[in-house]
C-alpha cells in the first residue's frame, strides 16, 4: 500500500517504511542530535527485567507529571512545569473551560451565544473534572457526557484525492455531523439517543466468568422528519482530558515508525494513520485527537467541540449558529452571540487560554508502581502482547519558544501508539471517518486510567461507555486484539487479576 504525504521537504510514501516526518505547523521544532536519538532508542526500549520499576516510570508524563491525589481534582491540575504565568493562563483556560453558556441577547455580553441547537451548556459537563464521560444510567439520567455522530456517504474532498484510502463522508443534510438533543425554548430539539442492552456470558478460565452488556442504538423524537437514507450513527463518550499537549508533542516520524497495513513483521497487528483535513492551516495532517483521531490538534479539537456541541462560533468555525442545515431555519434566524462588537462568541484569545488548558492538563504519577502484582501484571502485558498497540513509552520534541513549553523534549508513559487499529465487529461503529473504517479505533491512551472511578465516579470505558470494567474493556477486543484477548480468557486467574492490578496503576 502507498500512501502519499505532505512532508516539509516534499512527498514521501508512508507503508511498510517511512521516510520523514510531516509538517508540524503547530510547533516550533528544533531538531534532534544524533546523541539525543540515541539516547531515546535506549529509554524506549521494551523492558527485560519485570522484578523492578523501569527508571523514570513513576513519572508518567516527565516533568509535566504530578503527584496523584486522592479526590476528584486528580485530573484537574496544570502541568507541573508551566511556572507562575502559566498557571495564571491555565485558571484563566479553566474558567472558560467551566464558563456555562446562555442563550442571546443577555446582559452578560461575554457569555451568551449557546446553542440554539447543542448537547452541552459547558465543556466542563461532558468533560466532568476533565475525566471521561458516560451513557445514562437509567431513565432518569440524561446523556449529556455522551452523544451520536452522524453522516452519510460522501465523495472524497478535492484536498484529500491523492490519500490513498480516504473514505468520504458527508453530514446529514438535515442534522450535521452530530445529533444535538438540547435546544432554546422554542426551537426543537434534534433527537434523543436511545440505548437498549443485551448481556452476553464470558466464561474465563479457573471457573470465573464476566459478562458483557452488547448496545443498541436508537433515534427518538427527531425534530426535524427523518434521518437521511443510509445515515451512519456512532455513539461517543467523551473522553478523559489529561495529557493532550504531551500527545501533540509526540514526534509524527516516531508515530508513523509503527504502521504496519500489510503486517510484514507478523505479529498480527496492523496499525495505521489517520490522515485528516486541518482547518486550522488548510493541508492534510496527522490526526491524533478524537476516537477516531479525526482531529490533528489540540485547538481545532477544542474550536470543534465549542460550535458542535455547545453552538459556540470561534475563528475555526464562525457560524454563530453551530451547525444547524440549512432547513433548520429557526435555529439560523434564532438571535447569536455576535449580534453585538464581538466577532465570535468566543474570540481567538479565549480559544488560545482553553487550548493552553487543555494542553497542559496534567498527567498524576504513578501508584504502586514496585507492588509485586503490579510488577506481574506488567510482564503479562507485555509477555500477551498488549503492549503492540499500547506503546508504553515516547520522548517528545525538543520546542522552542519563549517560554519554552512545558511539554518540551518529555519522556512520557501514555500506553497508546496514536494508530487506527481493526478491533473487530463487536466493537465496529461501521461509520468511517477520513482513514478510519467503520472496524476502526485509535489505541487510547492508558495513563490514568486506574483513577477513573475516583475522577469521574463511575467505571465504565470504550468509546461508548459499554465495559463497566477494565475487564470487560479488556474482552470487548476482537479484530487485532482477539489474539491477546483469548490468551487473557485463558490465562491464570491470578495472573488476569495482575493485569488489571497493572492497568489500575496507571
């Protein structure tokens, strides 16, 4: 397979080998010295001896890292490196991040804007002490955390014809790329998701079984007639926030040094890139961000989230009404946050502090990471293979700047090699999205993971919020990951009780 791609020094073909890195618009980049590789191919390396930590583990983000407390804030403190006058730009980020949006005209000039037609008031509420998010619990619950994608088959953009793979989409004519279910008085609202689940039995080995709760999906109460024929719905959770500007620092070469489509080392495992269309700078990039990663940074994320779900213009996506079609004309004619001097609902310096913020949320440490189980756990990680998806280690790129961000030149702990990987059809959405098939996820990251339940309050992971346990996470793998599955089906009971000890640990 060849794939074509923009580099700074021309085109070069991603596949079996890779030949440089991508333009990285986004970052000041000094390069790295040869002594400085290999001093990272040694920090790198897979370790060989499981009896003791590896130097630095404790540390999961470098110098970013902090220490792990024992509340719900455990997500919500700023890099542990950005100074004085980062951490004033980081609380300034938070409110914005917390700021709930009201609807236009209202005294409060600053805030209004919402909507009309939206899944969240704030980031915050989807984001809940920048953790993850989750499907409802019961009827009485709502899905605020959580909402469905939407498209239909589309032709290939212009800008994206000589991506090899590319899988075009299109938004639904009538409800977007998402479906709102919130809206202002008098405007009604797109829909409400519905979910129905069917318990399916596992039995592990040593006389233990789980058991695995299968969704279905459904649309009720559309306000605007019906879903386009063929539309493509994907539930999605939102996800923990930590750690994003240490992801978006990885070095793309080091990321692309894993794909593998035709798997010519046989290890059963075939990651692949996301390529995606970046508004922010007009070129196709790396997508790192998002399930699928269908976003390729930080700030285009962020100014995505801001119009699609909570209706708020910003300079990547000026619609003062989100993304209400062209036949929801109350939505369009509905007064907007722009009525008054402002350009945007949220200009581009509010845009600049909430990506600063989210960049710089920072990753706690490490627990028990000498514990003799967790130890144990580890080495079954890597001895089942898990540890192919779920890379545990990068160095990020050495920055510049003034000052020098605090994600320079890191050795980081995320347990995910940032690719799309086939994880079968129990986990499939079947909606593509850019290189992403509908079979298709990227590996998520792993660090923090063992405080989600302290953070968010609930246990519950994947895309969609199904697995109400690591567990469960664990057997919903299937396509490249039926493998290493199997062997966790079979393995001893205490050495799967070791591998979730690992996991919680992270």
């Amino acid at each position: 397979m060849r794939l074509f791609l923009p580099t700074i020094t021309g085109l070069i073909v991603a596949g079996a080998a890779i030949a440089g890195p991508f333009d990285e618009p986004h970052l000041d980049i000094v390069p790295r010295t040869e002594a400085e590789q290999d001093r990272i191919d040694q920090v790198t390396a897979p370790p060989t001896d499981f009896s003791q930590p590896q130097s630095f583990e404790v540390n999961s983000a470098g110098a970013t890292t902090v220490r792990a407390r024992d509340n719900a804030d455990a997500f919500s403190q700023p890099s542990a490196n950005i100074g004085f006058d980062g951490e004033l730009d980081f609380k300034v980020g938070n409110g914005l991040f917390r700021k709930l949006w009201v609807s236009a005209p209202s005294s409060t000039l600053a805030s209004d804007g919402l909507g009309p037609l939206y899944n969240a008031r704030s980031c915050q509420r989807c984001h809940l002490k920048d953790g993850r998010g989750h499907p409802p619990e019961g009827p009485r619950d709502n899905a605020i955390s959580m909402f469905l994608r939407v498209s239909v088959e589309g032709p290939t953009p212009e800008d994206m014809a000589e991506i090899e793979d590319y899988l075009g989409t299109a938004p639904d004519p009538t409800y977007g790329t998402q479906l709102q279910d919130h809206a202002l008085a008098g405007i009604p609202a797109e829909g409400q998701m519905r979910i129905t689940y069917e318990e399916i039995p596992v039995e592990l080995s040593g006389g233990e079984s789980a058991s695995l709760r299968a969704p279905t999906y459904d649309v009720v109460d559309l306000g605007y007639g019906p879903l386009a024929e063929g539309a493509m719905l994907s539930p999605r959770v939102a996800p923990q926030m930590i750690g994003l500007g240490l992801l978006e620092a990885i070095p793309a070469a080091d990321i692309l040094a894993n794909v593998d489509p035709e798997d010519e080392d046989g290890d059963g495992i075939s990651g692949r890139a996301n390529i995606v269309w970046s508004g922010e700078f007009g070129m196709p990039m790396l997508g790192r961000f998002g399930l699928k990663a269908g976003m390729a940074t930080i700030r285009e994320q962020s100014a995505g989230a801001f119009a699609g779900d909570i209706g708020i213009s910003n300079p990547l996506f000026p619609d003062p009404f989100g993304e209400c079609s062209t036949i929801q004309d109350a939505c369009r004619t509905a007064p907007h946050g722009d009525g008054d001097d402002r350009e945007f609902e949220i200009d581009q310096t509010g845009l600049d502090l909430v990506t600063f913020y989210s960049r710089n949320l920072a990753v706690p440490a490490r627990r028990d990471v000498d514990d003799r189980e967790v130890l144990r756990g580890k080495e079954v990680f890597f001895q089942t293979g898990c540890s192919g998806c779920h890379q545990p280690s990068f160095v990020t790129h050495r920055l510049a700047g003034d000052p020098v961000p605090a994600q320079s030149f890191q050795l980081i702990w995320p347990y995910t090699d940032m690719l799309l990987h086939d994880m079968g059809e129990g986990l499939a959405d079947n909606r593509p999205e850019a290189r992403a098939t509908g079979r298709e996820w990227r590996t998520p990251p792993l660090w923090g993971i063992g405080l989600t339940e302290q953070v968010s309050g609930h246990s519950y992971f994947l895309h969609d919020g199904r697995a109400r346990s690591l567990l469960e996470a664990v057997l919903w793998h299937g396509g490249e990951a039926e493998a290493q599955r199997d062997m966790v089906v079979s393995m001893t009971p205490e050495d799967r009780a070791a591998l979730i000890r690992f996991l919680e640990s992270l």
